[in-house]
C-alpha cells in the first residue's frame, strides 16, 4: 500500500494531511516516512524541495536499510533527472549493495534502470577536441 500511496501525487498528498493531524501518535519511523513523502511530493510538484538529507538522516537513524535504501535510491534518481550524475553514483551504489543483501529484486532493477540511464547521459555528452 505504501508503494502506491508514495509514488502518487494524491496518495502522498494524504499522507502529508493526514501527519498534520495534531491527535496521531508520532513515532520515529512515521516521522522519518513523513519527510521522505514531503520530499517526494515537492517532487511530484515541482515545489522548492525539502532536502532528502531530512529523510535519510531520519532512516539511518532507525537502522532500516530498505527504507535508508529506498531514500537514496529517490535521491539518485532525482539528481540524474538534473544531469548531477556525479552526485547520484555514490548513493546509486549504496542503494544497490543494500537491497543486493536484502535481495530486494524490484528495487534493484531500478538501480539498473537508474545506471543504464547515467551510463548512456555520460557516454553521449559532448566531449571537447
């Protein structure tokens, strides 16, 4: 449910109004979820973008490497869509090694997708004569 709800504009915007909620219990784990939403959200719309550090300092935190996985592999494919490939590469591959352990198949074809797509941009840049 929570892959669904995240990776769309309505489910992450229930999310963040539901968290507003000043009655729901507050939890380390929802606050770290909360912000990786809020992010991802300023993404969907193209909003000035609360920083993924916020999420990922929160998840590391918590020790949960699928979720820590999950924000760097967001992050990677956030800088890649900028051209900031250089950036992207070290949290790409940490993402990688962490869902390579937990053998999270879907996560790491999107790492596959995300270095063949950074691959082909640094392979047909202009190069100066």
């Amino acid at each position: 449910m929570w892959c669904v709800l995240t990776r769309s504009g309505d489910g992450l915007s229930t999310i963040v109004r539901l968290a507003s909620d000043p009655t729901r219990q507050k939890t380390a784990f929802g606050e770290a979820i909360l912000a990786l939403a809020r992010t991802r959200l300023a993404i969907l719309r193209d909003e000035p973008l609360p920083t993924f550090d916020d999420a990922e300092g929160a998840l590391r935190g918590l020790d949960d490497p699928y979720w820590i996985a999950s924000a760097l592999l967001d992050h990677a494919e956030w800088l890649v869509d900028r051209c900031q490939v250089e950036e992207a590469v070290p949290l790409a591959t940490e993402a990688r090694e962490i869902f390579e352990r937990l053998r999270a198949k879907p996560k790491l074809e999107r790492v596959e997708r995300l270095e063949a797509a950074y691959v082909t941009s640094s392979t047909s840049a202009p190069t100066s004569a």
